[in-house]
C-alpha cells in the first residue's frame, strides 16, 4: 500500500513515498526550499513561490520513485496538503495531485498541513501514543491542541496575534538577520548573555492557553532603536532575551495545558520546534514534572512531504476524507485545524463544542 504525499503550502516543495502496510515505514522523501529565491524580499513572495512550486514538483516527484526504486503503477493514494497556506502554491499541488490521480484511478487524501506537523514525531522510532496534547509552533500558527487520535483535535489555545515563528522572523529582521531569521536568531542567541536584556511575557499568567507575540516585536524594536547608545548590551544580548520570553511562555503553557487535559505526552512540532532553547526546557520541565516530550526528527520539524504522507496514510487506513479519482480537488487557504477532523469530538468536549 504505497500512499504519496505532496506538501506545497508555503516556500517548500516537498514529495515523499509512504508504504502504509504494517507498521508504515516512509520510503523516501524529497524536497526543495525556496528560501534562497525570497531572501532577496525579506520574506515569501506568493507569486514566485508558485511559479517555483510548478517547476519542482515533477523532478521532485521522478526523484522519488527513482530512489526508492518504485513505479509510478504502485501508488495506491495521493496526499496532498490543501490547506492552509498560500492559495497559488497550495493549487500547485493540489492540482498535480489531481491529475496524477486521474491518470492512475487512485484516490486523492487531501491533508492538513497543521495535521501533517502534529502527525511527524510518528515518523520517528521514538512515537507518541494517543491521546497526546500538541504544541504547534510554526510561521504561521501556534496552537495547543488535544489530540484524541486521526483526525480528533481539539483546540486548547492559540496565539491571538502573530505566531511564533512570524516574531522570531520579524524580530530577526530588526536584527539584521537575513529571511527566515528564526533559526538565526537561536543562533546568534547561544552567545548572548541570560537576564542582560528582559522583554515581557506576555499573556503567561493569563487564564487561558492562548498566546500574544505582536508586542514583543515592538519591544525588540524599541530596544535594537536604544541598542548604540547602551555600550554594555550586545545584539547577541537581546537575541537571547527575546528567545528566552518566547520560550518561557511557550513551555509554562505546554505544561498548563497538559496539567488540565491530564494528559503525559507532549508533542512538539513545526519551524519553531527546531528550537533547541526550546528543548532544552521542555526536557527539564518534562523531567520534573513527569510527561515525555516528542520531537520530529529534525529533518521533519520545518515544512516537508514526508509528513504529509504519513498523514495521508494514517487517513487513509482509518477511512477518513477520501475522495475518489476524478471527484474534483479544492485548496483552503484558510483552514481550521479542528474541523479538519471527521470525528465528532463533542461527548470529550462538550463545553467546547
Ligand atoms: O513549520 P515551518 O517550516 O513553516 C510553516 O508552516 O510556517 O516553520 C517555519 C518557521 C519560521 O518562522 C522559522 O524562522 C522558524 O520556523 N524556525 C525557527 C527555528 N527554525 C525554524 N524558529 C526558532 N528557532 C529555530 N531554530
Ligand atoms: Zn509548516
């Protein structure tokens, strides 16, 4: 049972081979980044990213095969991320999925990207049992979700405002750090010197799960603006400081909301859970509080095929959004991580629903 998977939904083009029988073993993976091409603009041009999707995806997609040694009449099931993301590279995608589907009378498993990341620590030999709470953390989102199994999310908490990517890329760009500065600035971070600069945390003793990160750029930028005048303080300084009120609230809130759904495994996963301060902590809260954190291999953390794949075969084996060749295809630039799912979560939930 060979399942494709095809992930288009930002700056990355990612194609990937999953054998979905037994256990699930991913095959191959293939992918292309586009972050050299946008560098130039600070940040993903919607236009050049499908231009560049359309010119990746069938050399991507003949990789596969030809590493894993397998042929295009094996394929069972094309997944494919439809949402969300950019509307232009989405369709890139979606509709190379489509027309391969048709070709071959397989069916099509559109698949969530979000679903994908919170799914990619089961690519790992170190895998999460359900149920689990997920901290996503990526450029676009950052979420805390219940997750009950396939397609079974529950929303705990998210960020009001920017994700937690976005201001550590904004944040980076204040400091001079070239697009996507996020893995940057962690960088530049390591060498700077813990409690030298304090930003707030912002929303950590709210009531809720929920996040706000838009002030922090502001005060990232107030403070790079005082930065020549305040000889003592370094760049490295308050690349550290930011990380460190970043990292602060996302590991309280981890731990909150395991506490309250009564859960013992946390799932970490998207850009941001490269994060290796953000390891770090999560390894020693985990530690002293009694759960265990799983993270995706790192190659998995960012945006990939692979994931998507995984995702599309566990839907697939679980009967869930399968659309037969040639019943049409559909993005969703805007996409709710919750009624991704075709389960009714409401008798787990009920003050929820
Ligand atoms: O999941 P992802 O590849 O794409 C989206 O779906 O958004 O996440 C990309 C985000 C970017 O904002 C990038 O700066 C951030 O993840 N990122 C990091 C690190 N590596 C990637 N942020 C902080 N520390 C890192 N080591
Ligand atoms: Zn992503």
């Amino acid at each position: 049972m060979l399942i494709l998977g095809i992930e288009s939904s930002c700056d990355e083009t990612g194609v990937a081979l999953f054998d979905a029988s037994g256990e699930g073993r991913l095959l191959c993976h293939a992918l292309h980044t586009q972050i050299p091409l946008h560098q130039a603009y600070g940040g993903v041009v919607p236009e050049l990213a499908s231009r560049d999707h359309i010119r990746r995806v069938v050399p991507l997609f003949r990789k596969v095969l030809r590493d894993s040694g397998r042929a295009v009449s094996e394929i069972d099931a094309i997944a494919y991320t439809q949402g969300p993301g950019l509307a232009g590279a989405l369709l890139v995608g979606a509709s190379f999925a489509e027309g391969l589907a048709l070709a071959l009378g397989v069916p099509l498993v559109p698949v969530h990207h979000l679903e994908g990341h919170l799914l990619s620590p089961l690519l790992s030999r170190h895998k999460p049992a359900f149920p689990f709470a997920a901290l996503l953390v990526s450029g676009g989102h950052t979420q805390l979700m219940r997750v009950e199994g396939v397609g079974r999310y529950t929303l705990l908490g998210e960020t009001l405002d920017d994700a937690a990517g976005e201001a550590f890329d904004k944040t980076a760009k204040l400091l001079g750090l070239p697009y996507p500065g996020g893995a940057a600035l962690s960088k530049l971070a390591e060498e700077g010197r813990p409690g030298s600069v304090r930003f707030p945390r912002p929303m950590l003793h709210s009531d809720d799960l929920n996040f706000s990160f838009s002030g922090l750029k502001t005060a990232a930028m107030l403070k790079i603006r005082d930065l020549p005048q305040a000889e003592e303080i370094t760049r490295a300084d308050l690349a550290r400081g930011f990380q460190d009120a970043i990292v602060d609230v996302l590991v309280d809130k981890s731990a909150r909301a395991l506490k309250s759904c009564g859960l013992e495994r946390l799932v970490v996963a998207g850009g941001v859970g490269a994060n290796r301060e953000l390891r770090r902590r999560l390894d020693r809260i985990a530690s002293d509080c009694g759960f265990t954190v799983f993270y995706p291999e790192l190659e998995y953390c960012t945006d990939n095929g692979a994931m998507i794949a995984l995702a599309g075969a566990l839907r697939f084996r679980e009967g869930l959004s399968i659309v037969p060749p040639g019943g049409g295809f559909a993005v969703k630039p805007r996409w709710p991580l919750e009624s991704a799912g075709s389960r009714d979560v409401s008798a787990v939930f009920p003050d929820r629903m």
